[in-house]
C-alpha cells in the first residue's frame, strides 16, 4: 500500500463514481427496448402479449441468478465477477441486434438477464467494503440517481437515435459502451481498498474504523438459516415487490401507455416516458440523504421505517390519482411522483440490506432483488392480460397503488437495528 498526500477527491469517491457509471449503463440498456419495442413488435409480427414474455424472460433469468451471483462474489471477490457481468450482458445487448424471430429474442433476452444478474448486489457488497456506515445511505441514493437519470434520459436519447439508426444498430452501439467499462474496471478496482495503490493511510483508517466493528461481532452460522429466518429480511423482500413491479412498468408498457392511452405525440411521448426516472433522481439523492440524517438523530429503525412508511404512501396515493385522472398530462406527472416516492426509498431498502446483513450484505441485498423480480416478472404480463381482456388502461395503475400500499405497511415491522449476526450498531446510530 502506497500513502500518498490526501488529494481533493477521496479514492472512496471514485469508487462511487465508477459504480454509479455502471448503474448508467445497466439501465441504458433496460430501458432501450421499451422504446424499440414498437418497431421490433412490427419486424417480427408479435402482439402486445408476445412482447410481455419478451419483457418477462430478461427479468425471470435475472431472478434466477441473482443469488447464486451474489454468493460468487462474496467467494472470488467483485472485481473479478463484476468483470464477468458486464461483458456477459454487453455481449447480448449487441446479440438483441441480431436476434431473427419471437424465441430467438426471448432466449437473447434470458441470456441478458442471467448476465446482467448480481451487477447491483455487487455494487452493495463493494460500499460494504468500501463507504464509511455513516456514508452509505448517501451513496446508495447516488449510486440509484446515476441509474434512473440514465434511465430518464434513455427514452429521449433512444427517440433520437431511432432518426438515423435502424433498432438493431442501436443494440450494437449500447453494448460496445459496456466492454469499454468492463475494461477499465478490471484495470483499476481492487476489492479491499488496503489493496489499492491510491489509497491513503488516513482514508483507509477512516473506511476500516466501522468495518473492525461488525468483524469483532460477526457470527458463524450458515447465511442461508441465518438470512431466512429473519422477519425483516421477509418484509424486505415483500416490500420490494411493490417497488420492482412499478418500476419495470416504467420500462417496458409506459412508452405504449402514454401513446395509446393518454394521446401522446412521439417527441412528448419521449420526454414524458423518461420523466419518471428523471423525477426518481432527486429521490434518491434525498432519500438517501434523509435516511442517513434521520438515523444519525432517531436510530436505525426510525431513520429506514420512516422513509419507507412515508414514501410509499405517498406513492400509493399517486398513481390512485394517475389511474383517475383525465388530463393527460396531470396524470403523466402523477405517475412521475409516484415513481419518485417510491425511489426515494431505496437508499434505506439497500442501506437496510447492509445494516441487517453485515458480512453477508451482498447475499442478503441478492435476496431483496430477487424477490423484487417476482414483481418485475409479473408487471408486464398482467398489464398485458389485464389491457387485452378489459381494454382497460387504468386497471394496472390501481394494482400499483395497492403494492405501494402494502410496501408502505411492510416497512412499519422492518427493524433495521436488529442485525442477523448480533453485531452491534455503528457508532452514531443509536438502536
């Protein structure tokens, strides 16, 4: 280890930064085929119906490897896993260009998802690693904005392209942006940051102080009993069902939404598709600002419970609002609150997983995802089943708001101040 004079920005920050890049791209490449999905709908013949398994098989193959992903890297370390995700999911980003046929692009579109599986489960395991406790509400919050401001800004930037690129070009250019940062990820990242060259003998002490903590207190027992047995870790993983099944609404069926039912012209359609996910940006950032403030003052229960009970709330109450309203507009932006608040909350759902987890936060944040993707794997098929058979745009947006609901209930029994393993709170963070 190197010890060189404190530079202005601390090698921790780069981390960040690096992580919150990879956020970018991971939704760059989601959220494309929401937009394409009209043209590839017409190339290849498919109804609504066909283009929601499309959808579905990317989330279900996500699901499936999820765990198993986030337990290799707790056993090789992120670097070298990490390296494997981008340029697996890179590979058939590009491959999505040259699928022919309805189940070549279903089993293009699993191999995506089982690639891209684990990529944010990593990213949680490496803030464990790498972010002070009393920082990590913050950067989950950060690391969330870079992802839905890419997301926000894909619809428009893909509405673009779409002028002078054929779709299958498109998926070509997007996944060749991946191999790039896969390759500078492998180059200068390092799983400990006692084994980085840049790191300071001051900033490691500062990210080392906590972790000896959970280190002295940590257990022995097996993740998976210990994981499962938990209460919290169960309404975690409800609770995130609410937020995934909305979420994936938004990147695949709210483009269709917004032109069919609500009238939209293609160019306002862009800008309004990407507003959720703009909007989401300042969710994150405060939400996760807010749980961090919020738990320094009241406590870990207090400061996550708090932000969930009242984001989702406020979600719920929302997208009631979007199903029922008649301005086309108004109930746009409805959705994009809606959107927000409940993004505002991921800060503390990721920054719990570490809480409750301690050395097995990547497994344990891989649990949480997973079963969100039970929501994300249902939200576009029953959308299209509910829309075919009740023609009926309204319906799905109801469903929303009672899963926000229910999330915001889930989040009243969550005690993040109850680790798994009985290691004790961080210091500042009263239980």
């Amino acid at each position: 280890m190197s010890v060189h004079p404190a530079s202005r920005v601390a090698l921790r920050h780069k981390v960040v930064a690096l992580a919150v890049s990879l956020a970018a791209l991971t939704y760059l490449d989601r959220v494309a085929i929401s937009v394409l999905a009209p043209a590839m709908m017409r190339d290849f013949g498919l109804t609504q119906i066909q283009m929601s398994y499309v959808f579905s098989a990317f989330t279900l193959a996500y699901a499936l490897f999820e765990v198993p992903t986030a337990w290799w890297a707790d056993r090789v370390g992120s670097r070298r896993v990490v390296t494997r995700i981008v340029t697996w999911w890179s590979a058939f980003t590009v491959l999505t260009g040259a699928a022919w046929g309805y189940f070549s692009l279903i089993a293009t579109r699993f191999l995506f998802g089982a690639g891209e599986a684990g990529a944010w489960p990593n990213a949680t395991r490496v803030f464990s690693r790498w972010i002070p406790a009393s920082e990590r509400g913050v950067v989950q919050g950060i690391f969330f904005a870079g992802a839905h401001l890419s997301g926000g800004l894909a619809p428009f930037l893909v509405t673009v392209m779409s002028g002078h690129f054929h779709w299958r070009t498109i998926f070509v250019i997007f996944g060749a942006l991946g191999f790039l940062w896969a390759a500078w990820w492998y180059r200068w990242f390092r799983d400990e940051p006692s084994e980085h060259p840049s790191i300071t003998h001051d900033e490691l002490q500062k990210i080392l102080s906590e972790r000896a903590l959970l280190a002295r207190h940590g257990g022995t027992g097996s993740r998976w009993t210990i994981i499962f047995r938990s209460r919290s870790v169960f309404l975690l993983c409800l609770m995130y069902i609410a937020n995934c099944y909305g979420f994936y609404f938004l990147i695949t069926w709210l483009p269709t939404y917004l032109g069919k039912a609500r009238g939209f012209s293609s160019m306002e359609l862009g800008l309004f598709a990407g507003l959720p996910l703009t909007l989401s940006v300042f969710g994150d950032i405060f939400g996760g600002w807010t749980t961090d403030v919020l738990t320094k003052r009241f406590g870990l229960r207090f400061g996550r419970a708090s932000v969930g009970v009242g984001a989702y709330f406020v979600a719920g109450v929302a997208m009631v609002g979007a199903a029922g309203v008649e301005g086309a507009r108004i109930a746009a932006v409805l959705i994009a609150i809606a959107s927000a608040a409940g993004m505002f909350t991921l800060g503390a759902s990721w920054a719990a997983c570490i809480d409750i987890g301690g050395r097995h936060s990547a497994v344990l944040s891989a649990a949480m995802n997973t079963s969100g993707q039970i929501g994300g794997i249902l939200s576009p098929i029953v959308l299209a089943y509910v829309v075919d058979i009740f023609d009926n745009w309204a319906i799905p947006l109801y469903v929303m708001a009672g899963l926000y609901f229910m999330a915001s209930v889930c989040w009243i029994f969550i005690r993040a101040d109850r680790p798994l393993e009985g290691h004790s709170p961080l210091p500042g963070r009263a239980a």
